[in-house]
C-alpha cells in the first residue's frame, strides 16, 4: 500500500467524526481568546488519536501543541478555531480546524517511514489578536522546516499574498457641555472623529492599489444633549506588503493629528493587535500542492490567474519566519463571502464537507510527497 493510499483510509475513516466536530463548532462559535471548549475538543481529539499533546501551549490558554514523531524535519499543520463577533465561523475557521486535525490523523500512522514530526498547532485569535504572533515569539515555529494550512474562501486560490495589516485605537478627549444651552462650552470630540473620517476619505484619492483603511465607532457619546466629550474608534490599516504600509501608516495618522488640531482635542493613539505581514508562499510546497489537489479533482489557480485579493492574517507572519503555504478551498456559498452569516452557513453543507476532505489530503499529500521527495533544503532558509 502507499503513503498515499494510507493516508487516505485513515482520514476516510474519522471522515464522519470530522464533519461532526466542524458542525459542533458552527453550533457553538468562540471569539479570540475565548476559545476554551474549541481548543479543548481538538486537543483531547488528537490525543484519541496518539498524538502527544500539550494543552494550553507556549502560555496561551486556549493554544495546544500535538506531535507525532520522534526525529527528523517537523512540519507545522497550523489549526485555527476562532470565530467572528456576531456572525460565527463566517470565515470558516471550522473547516480549518478539521481540515488540519484531518491532516494530521491521516498522515500520523507515516511519519516514522517519512521519517518527519508532524505538529498539529493550535492557533487561537487569527481574527484579530494575532495567536500567531505569540505563538511565533514564544517559540512555537523555532525548529520548523515548514507549516502550511488551508481556508475556505468563495473561490480556489493556490498562493493568496494578503495585506500587510496593522491597527489602531484612536481616542478624542475634549470637554462636555450642553449642546444647546452651552455648545461653546464644549470641545467636541465627536467632531474630532468625523474630521478625522472626513481626512481618511480625502487620503483616498491619493492610496495605491492593495492599500484600504476601514473604521468602526466603539464610543460615540454618552446623549444627544450632551457635547461629546470622548469617542473611541478602531482602524485597520492595510497595503500590499510590509513596506509599503509603513509608507502609509505615517499619511493616514496624519489625518488623525489634523483632526485634533481642527477642533482643539487630546489624541490618543493604541495599538490594539499585532501587525499582520503579507504572505509569501513557498513556491517548492506550492507546486507540490497545486499537483496533489488537482489530482484529487479541485485545479489551483493562482493569484496571478484570479488577481490580488484583499485580506490579512497572522498567517503571513509565519511565512515570514519558515517556508509556508496558505491554500484557499472554495465553498459553494451562494455568492456569499467570508464574513457574512450565510458564508458560515455554507460550511456544514456538502462543499464545505467537501472542503474538509480536500483540504486534509491534500495537506497530507503534500507532506508525503514533501517527505518522500526530500525536498527540505530546496524550500530555502527561514526568513524570521
């Protein structure tokens, strides 16, 4: 029997257990860091399964770290399991989770014949938070030759880039009144923020391609009769890669600054999560993916075929620091995108079943062929 062909009858036979478990979790959703009965499930599953498992990991509670394997190079499956505020595993991080656990199962029985390690990484906070970040500076990738995972996403994509992305909490301080006893009285800080919006929409015109700033108001004011004395809100900040997002950041904090002088407030600037960094994709893991999944009936275009799309994660830190990949699966969603209810209510139909079961083998595939073929120096030095 193959690798291959081993590989597979060991994931079709917890196929069903995995499709069980994503359903559990679009059922039962948890936000960054608040993934404790997610994180638990998974781990005591590998566990079941003969996986050598530490849980929490590297000093984040809902983190786990699973290994199979003894010696030899030790590739990172990265597993992720946080939903969205409001509308759940509308990024189908579900399908990420199984998929990775699937992988792992499938490929566990090999790895002494591969003469590998396999990880199975628990990876909380991917939806801000930035759970890989941590993991990275806690040591997590530090003797990884390779990590690798795959999303759901409305269309196939071998090597998506994503945006270098970082955000920010700007606060307004100025001084409450009575905004029609007194309105002169007041320094408003509310009209800090909508000039600072107003700034931002003005910068528009002038952004490259793959740049995009978006908002949200957190705090507003306190009464409509009241002059705003405080107002809070989040930006993100994106652009195509590390580089030119420094360029950016300095123009868009700008506006923030105009706004405060305009109108006579305080400025406050936080930050509120890790940077984000672009992806660079292996392009050895890539094409030895792009191979394996077309021979299971999904081609991979790339992003040269489809164009740039936007978006960020924690992920292109990782591949800043040791060869990795990042594979898109599509999901039949009704036109539906990532964060929207309906994306998530695509993951527990047959395509995002589907989903789960391409993504397993073709991340158990590639590690076969990976291992077999020796390619380990060909994936070139980690970058970190």
């Amino acid at each position: 029997m193959t690798h291959k062909k081993a590989a597979e009858d060991a994931f079709t036979r917890i196929e069903g257990e995995l499709q069980e478990i994503s359903r559990w979790m679009y059922e039962n959703p948890e936000i960054r860091y608040q993934e404790f009965e997610s994180s638990r499930r998974l781990a005591d599953y590998l566990g079941e399964k003969g996986f050598e498992v530490e849980h929490p990991a590297y000093g984040l509670e809902t983190a786990f770290e699973a290994t199979v394997g003894t010696s030899g190079p030790r590739v990172v499956i990265c597993c992720e399991y946080d939903a969205l505020p409001e509308v759940g595993h509308a990024c189908g991080h579900n399908i990420i989770a199984t998929a990775a656990v699937g992988a792992g199962v499938a490929t566990a029985g090999l790895v002494d014949e591969l003469g590998i390690r396999l990880t199975v990484l628990g990876t909380p906070a991917e939806e801000g938070g930035g759970g890989k970040v941590e993991l990275i500076n806690a040591g997590a990738f530090t003797d990884a030759a390779a990590s690798m995972m795959v999303h759901p996403s409305p269309r196939d994509m071998l090597d998506p880039s994503f945006q270098a992305r970082e955000s920010f909490t700007i606060e307004y301080f100025g001084k409450e009144s009575h905004a029609a006893y007194a309105p002169q009285m007041g320094v408003n800080a509310l009209d800090a923020f909508v000039q600072a919006y107003v700034n931002v929409s003005t910068l528009r015109q002038s952004l490259y391609a793959g740049d995009v700033v978006h908002v949200i108001v957190e705090h507003g004011g306190d009464a409509s009769n009241i002059i705003p004395k405080y107002t809070r809100s989040s930006w993100g900040i994106r652009a195509a890669d590390k580089k030119r997002l420094q360029e950016l950041i300095p123009k868009v904090m700008a506006c923030f600054e105009a706004a405060a002088t305009a109108t006579g407030c305080r400025l406050e600037v936080g930050s509120n999560d890790h940077p984000y960094d672009n992806m660079v994709n292996n392009p050895v893991m890539a094409s030895i993916f792009a191979r394996n999944s077309k021979d299971l009936g999904r081609p991979m275009p790339t992003e040269e075929d489809l164009g740039v799309e936007g978006g960020s994660s924690d992920m292109g830190n990782v591949s800043q620091f040791v060869p990795s990949i990042h594979p898109m699966l599509a999901l039949e969603a009704g036109g539906a995108v990532n964060h929207q209810a309906d994306f998530a209510a695509a993951t527990i139909t047959p395509s995002g079943e589907r989903a789960i079961r391409d993504g397993a083998l073709t991340m158990a595939f590639t590690i076969i062929d990976m291992a077999d073929q020796e390619v380990w120096d060909e994936l070139g030095p980690a970058r970190g």
